[in-house]
C-alpha cells in the first residue's frame, strides 16, 4: 500500500512538475512576424528562410536566451495580427512610421531605406522627379510604406494596391502596372544583375526612411531587452557585418 502511494505522489510531482513548466518553455519561443521580403527574409535556394532581419533577430534571440520562431503574416494586418498575441513582434524591414509608431511600441531603428520607384531601365530618362510620374499606372503593396508614398505624392489616380512588394514588382514586369513603389534594400537585390528583374531599375526616390520592430504598447520589459540586445550586437560590429552581408546602410 505504502508503495502505491509512493508512486501516485510521484506521478502528481511529475505533473504539477510539467504544468509549471509549460509557462517557461512558452516564454523562451520568440514568435516573430514577418513577410517574404529579400533582403531582409526570404528563401534561399534550400527554402530555409534567411535574410538580414533573419538573422539579425536569431543573434538578438540568443542574447536573450530565446528561440526565435518566424510566422508568415498578412503585411496589411499587421497590428492587429500583434494585438491578437498571434505574434510577439513585428520584425521585416518595417518602416518607422506615425501609424507605426501609434500601433507598437518601435525599437531603436537600425537600418536606413528609401521609397523607390522601379520601373523598365528603358524609361527610367523619361521622368526626372515625382511630378513627371503622373498619370502612370502604379502598384505598391497595401498598407505599405511605398503605398504611403504614392499617396503622399499624388501619384494615386492609378494605383493598385497588391498583397506584397513582391506582387508590386510582378505587376510591372506582367504590364499591369507602369512603375512600382517599393523599398530601395528590396530593389537593389531583385534588379541586380543575374535576377528575374535585371531589365528593371530605379532613380527617383519618394521618401527616406529607417527600419525598426514593432512590440505590443505594453511589452515595455520586451522591448528595453531587445534594445539592449541590439546595442550589444552593434558594439560587437555584428551588426555591421550583417550589413555588408546583405548590402544595407545601418541607421546605428
């Protein structure tokens, strides 16, 4: 008898034991939302997913003691994908917006963009500044910094807003849309030489920008840690390093 009960209290320490841990092991899962946006996430030839912000949130991670995990979001609901605690942070090249920065609470920037216009290398002579750009059919991704500009820049009387930046740039080369508004890290690596838009390119920029991550308003305590972690990556020149890896100008 003394042994049964011996081995149900055991059974009930096991358990208590797991249901107290299951907190923990939730609060080391770092779920970062993010888009497929080269250079700062995308698939390599492997289909593992990389990039800039890839990497830079996997080192901020392991300062923190956490794994990251990455969850595809929808880019034009965002917020409230954040607010729902779907995700723990917003971390894709996102611009440092008034919208932005009313929705989260933003960390410290880290890298400088730009809004671009791409279009045909052809045509690029035949418009010097935003004004030569009217009448143009454009696309650019809904909710997006580059709709923004367009908007901004009255550049809206033919817009079509698609799911992604990627989308954006299909439009143009399938002749749906004139020209595109995306962000200049994304354009320097998809009209590169050797890429599927190699006959594209771009010289007007609409606006100038910087990147930063966006937290829940009251994830203050989430937030200073990632600081931290990001200014401890800068000084060991990490960042640096991920910055001439993948081509980026750092806001630091």
């Amino acid at each position: 008898m003394k042994k049964i009960i011996a081995l149900l209290l055991a059974m009930v320490m096991v358990f208590a034991f797991a249901a107290c841990s299951k907190p923990n092991d939730t609060a080391e899962t770092l779920k970062i939302g993010y888009t497929i946006y080269e250079p700062m996430n995308y698939l390599d030839a492997d289909g593992k997913l990389t990039g800039f912000d890839t990497e830079f949130a996997e080192a901020v991670c392991e300062k923190l003691g956490k794994k990251a995990e990455f969850i595809e979001i929808n880019w034009d609901t965002k917020f409230p994908t954040l607010d729902a605690k779907q995700i723990d942070c917003i971390w894709n090249g996102m611009t440092i917006s008034d919208e932005v920065k009313k929705n989260c609470a933003v960390s410290t920037a880290y890298v400088k963009n730009a809004q671009v216009v791409v279009m045909a290398k052809d045509k690029l002579d035949t418009y010097k500044d935003a004004a030569s750009l009217k009448g143009l059919k454009f696309a650019a991704e809904a909710g997006s910094a580059g709709e923004a500009a367009i908007k901004d820049n009255g550049l809206d009387e033919k817009y079509t807003p698609v799911a992604a930046q990627t989308d954006a740039l299909l439009a143009v080369a399938g002749g749906q849309a004139d020209a595109c508004v995306i962000d200049i890290t994304m354009a320097q690596a998809s009209t590169a030489e050797g890429t599927s838009y190699e006959k594209y390119g771009y010289a007007i920029e609409l606006t100038s920008e910087e990147y930063g991550i966006g937290f829940r308003l009251e994830d203050k305590e989430l937030l200073d840690a990632v600081n931290k972690a990001i200014d401890e990556l800068a000084a060991e020149g990490k960042l640096d390093e991920l910055a001439k890896k993948y081509n980026l100008a750092l806001a630091l």
